[in-house]
C-alpha cells in the first residue's frame, strides 16, 4: 500500500512543488490534500512540514502537527543544516528531519522510513536537488533561500528573528537579503515588503 502523505505549508505554490514531486512515485507514494484531513476526512502516513518560509525546530506548529489525531507522523522537510535545528525538530516531537538537497528518491525513501516508525535524519547541504520544487518568486529570479527570506521580511520579522527561526546567523541572514534585494531592485523594507506582496510571498493560508 502506498504511504499517505498530506504536506503542510502556507504557501500553495510550495505545496504544489512538492505534490509535483511526490506524484512521480504514485506507486509508492498517495498525496492527500491538507484540508482534507483539517477537516478529520482523511488520516494520513505522514505529514511533510515544508519549513519554507515557516518555524524550523521547536515552535507550536510543529507540536500541533504532532499532536493531530489524523496525523501518523511528522517529517520536517527543510532547507535548515544545522545540527541544533535537528535536535530540536526531535525534542519536539517530530519523527524524521529531511534536507530539501534531497534527492527525489531519497525523499520517498526517508518518508518511506518514518511511516514505517523508524526516526529518520537526512541532512544535506541545504540547496534543492529535486528539480521539480517550486517556490513563489521563483520566475522573478529568486533562488529558494532569497525568496524564503523575503517571505519572512513580508511576515513582519527582523533580521535576527529570521536568523533565529531559520538557524541562520545575522551575516548568512544579510547575504540572503543583500543578493535578493540586488535582483528585486530595492533598497529599503518597505519595498522589499511590497515587491513580495506583488509577486507571491504573501501566505496564501495564515500560520
């Protein structure tokens, strides 16, 4: 029987870039729709938390997720590397943690794993191998992380609060910041927040 896996995430291009993955291995892999199992309809394998833009380690969506009835086990899927954001994704509750460097066999695999009740850790150097992800602002030039980080500015955060939730340091955090603003063509916050409300790094679903 294939394993059934919902994927959480507020932003629905994200969602679907994943899905688009997962449905390469239909024989082994069945997508259920979030809202499906929101709604108590469906009881799901696993639940792939896609941390983009999102709470890496320990944050109370991770541990609601954990905590859902409908809901076998959770699988972190992040672009985070960092040994602390793994322990504390464990701590917390959840049942595997899997870089987004990942393979798309690799992925199947490692869910594969954690429904069948093993903890599973597979951490890569945090850069999308998978091919078919996709991310908003992409078609604008923006690479994952830079987008991530303007999807965290356009939620309000500061630098370190960024740096705080992704596991980053403040110079790592800038760096993001500096290249995507280079390629935007802004200069301030306020612009960057309005060129990403413009071009899809406002969540599509509240946190």
């Amino acid at each position: 029987m294939p394993v059934r896996v919902t994927v959480v995430n507020d932003y629905l291009v994200v969602v679907a870039g994943v899905n688009a993955i997962l449905s390469e291995y239909a024989d082994r892999i069945e997508v259920v729709e979030k809202r499906a199992v929101s709604k108590g309809s469906s009881i799901v394998d696993v639940a792939l938390y896609d941390t983009f833009a999102a709470p890496v380690g320990k944050h109370a969506r991770l541990a609601a997720l954990r905590q859902d009835p409908s809901i076998g086990a959770v699988a972190v899927y992040s672009f985070a590397a960092d040994q602390a954001a793994v322990d504390d994704s464990l701590a917390l509750g959840a049942n595997g943690f899997l870089s987004k460097s990942l393979t798309a066999p690799e992925l199947v695999r490692g869910i594969e794993e954690i429904a069948a009740g093993r903890i599973v850790t597979m951490v890569g150097p945090g850069q999308s191998a998978t091919g078919a992800n996709d991310w908003p602002a992409k078609e604008a030039g923006l690479s994952a992380r830079e987008a991530e980080m303007v999807g965290l500015i356009v939620q309000g955060m500061s630098n370190r609060e960024i740096g705080d939730r992704c596991y980053l340091s403040g110079n790592t955090v800038k760096t993001y910041i500096r290249a995507a603003y280079r390629k935007m063509g802004v200069s301030t916050r306020a612009q960057a927040v309005a060129w990403g409300i413009e071009h899809g790094l406002k969540p599509d679903r509240q946190p």
